[in-house]
C-alpha cells in the first residue's frame, strides 16, 4: 500500500483552482500509439479529463476519458487506426468537474461541466 504525505508547500487546490500543470506525448517509432503524460495540481475534489488525439486534417482519431482521477501523475497509451498517415497531430485535454442530478430530481438534464482548465499540444507521428 502506497502511503501519500502531501507537500505543505504544494497544498491541495479547490476545483477552481485546479490547472493542468504538465502535458507531454511521445509517439512509438512505428506511429501505432502515443504515450501521454498528465500532471495535475493537487486537488481537495477529484476532477475528470476528456483527452481527444486529432489527425493533421482535425478528425478525432484516439480519445479516452478519466473520471475522478485519484492521482495527480497519469501515463496512458492511445492507440491509433493501423491506417494513421504521419504528420502532426493535435492533443487535447479538458480538465473539469462533473455535477450530477440531485436525488431528488433523478430525471433532471446534466448540468453543464465547470470546465478549469484546456491544454492543447502538437504530437508529430512518423511517417510511415
């Protein structure tokens, strides 16, 4: 079991205050995934990600979605269309907060998402 002992100089933010501090990604040499690296601040409340991996062309090609990540350090692989051209592609994560219908209202629409932070990187995949 992993015991974690928070920084006191680095204390856990409320949602507002959550930001994406660090986005990497690194393409496999053959081009058939991509390796994501996600830093988040510390948090009080567990926030959500939408990640979305578009061709150069802007067709979303590799998508996943974290709900109530638990760590702040996250490394995940999207797996690409055997058919994927080279190029350079767009990565982008949407860091939010999901609020749900109450009980008393079960039937109510979903309240819109309170969105706290977007990041948008390049990712060159080789050519194949």
């Amino acid at each position: 079991m992993d015991i974690f002992f928070p920084d006191p100089n680095d204390p856990p933010l409320p949602p507002e205050e959550v930001r994406l501090r660090d986005l990497r990604a690194e393409p496999s040499p053959d081009g058939a995934r991509v390796k994501v690296f996600l830093e988040l601040t510390p948090f009080l409340k567990r926030p959500c990600a939408e990640v979305t991996l578009n061709d150069p062309d802007g067709a979303e090609v590799a998508s996943t979605a974290i709900l109530e990540a638990i760590s702040r350090q996250m490394e995940f692989n999207l797996h690409l269309p055997s058919d994927s051209p080279g190029g350079e592609y767009s990565l982008q994560v949407t860091l939010y907060y999901q609020k749900l219908p109450t009980a008393e209202q079960p039937d109510a629409p979903m309240p819109e998402p309170l969105v706290v932070d977007r990041q948008l990187i390049k990712v060159n995949l080789p050519q194949s």
